[in-house]
C-alpha cells in the first residue's frame, strides 16, 4: 500500500500485547507495589496529605539538606525492586526499558486539589499517546546528564491499567489503518477535487 503502515502495525500490535501481559511480571508488580505505599488502591490524590508527608519525612530524617534529600531519593529509587532483584526481575526491568525507554513527568496545574476522582489509582499508570511529543528544542541544565525536552499531550489519553493501556493502543491501530486512515482520506479527497478541475 506504499505506506508505513505494516510496519507501523506490526511493531505498534507488538507493543500492545506485550503491554497485556505487563502488570504480571515482576516488574509490573513492584511498580504497582510501589504507588500502593502511598495511597494503597485509592486514587492518588485522595490519600490524607498530612500521612503522605509523614512518611516522606520518615525516608528523609529530620530537617535533612536538599543534598541529603536528593541523595537518600537517588537511593531509594536506584533500589526499586529492593530483595526481588532475582534474575528474572533483572531481565525483566532490562525488557521493560528497552520497550519504554523515555522519563515523563506530568504536572497538574491545578495542584494537590485536583478533583481526586480524575486522579489514577495505584494500578492505573499508562497514558497512550499518538502524534509527535516534543514540544521544545532539546536542552541540557548546567552540569546535568540528560538531554531534556518539554512534550505536548495533545492525542493523549488516560489513565489506564496496562490491560486497558493494551487494548487503546490495539483500537488506535485500527483506526489509523488505511483505508479509514484520516490522511488517507484527506489525500483521496484532495486528489479527487484537483482531477475535477
């Protein structure tokens, strides 16, 4: 069909059932473990703040310097998987980088108020994107390590469980499939108009 589309599907299918299965491995689980020491099952934002903060401060110690704080965050988070970091949580987590290889962070700009019914819970933390995402030049801070971009949300929706994540990426595939595909169909229209004259 002279497109990029069998490739686009067959890669894009790939993704989507891997994604199905994602929750269950070892990594899934301690991903979801994770957000649940927090709020538990509940939405995120409708666990009691005051709790939230006492258990940071636990992890932080009291009145620690913003560099102790960093560095005792960089532990915590360099030691996700903690005891369960068997073999086949290694090759798993290798898996889950190579698959989603990219950090996001997503601010409200309503802040900590945020309807909380809008907000995931602990197993709802996929948003399926389609389009392109950077919104920025690509930028480095000073003395930092990372290549950074801001990104557009726009063609995003969310949140999602993986299976749900799964099967949104499936419906996303079909409905970009030629020939329903929408710039499809503007090509055809166009063509169509310029033949007519």
């Amino acid at each position: 069909d002279k497109t990029y589309f069998r490739k686009f599907k067959t890669k894009t299918r790939e993704l989507a059932k891997w994604l199905g299965q994602a929750a269950q491995t070892p990594v899934g689980k301690s991903l979801t473990e994770l957000d649940k020491t927090f709020c538990g099952d509940k939405p995120m934002n409708s666990c009691n703040r005051d709790d939230l903060l006492s258990k940071i401060a636990a992890w932080f110690g009291n009145e620690p310097s913003k560099e102790t704080k960093f560095e005792k965050l960089k532990e915590k988070l360099q030691d996700f998987g903690g005891a369960a970091k068997t073999e086949k949580f290694k090759e798993d987590f290798k898996d889950w980088k190579k698959r989603l290889p990219y950090h996001s962070f997503i601010g409200k700009p309503k802040g900590w108020e945020a309807d909380h019914k809008k907000s995931p819970s602990s197993a709802q933390r996929f948003v399926v994107c389609f389009g392109k995402r950077v919104a920025s030049e690509l930028h480095r801070r000073p003395n930092g390590q990372h290549i950074l971009t801001d990104q557009n949300n726009i063609g995003c929706h969310g949140w999602w469980t993986a299976e749900e994540a799964s099967k949104q990426i499936d419906r996303m595939v079909k409905l970009w499939a030629p020939p329903t595909c929408q710039l499809a169909t503007m090509t055809y229209t166009m063509k169509k108009e310029i033949m007519a004259k």
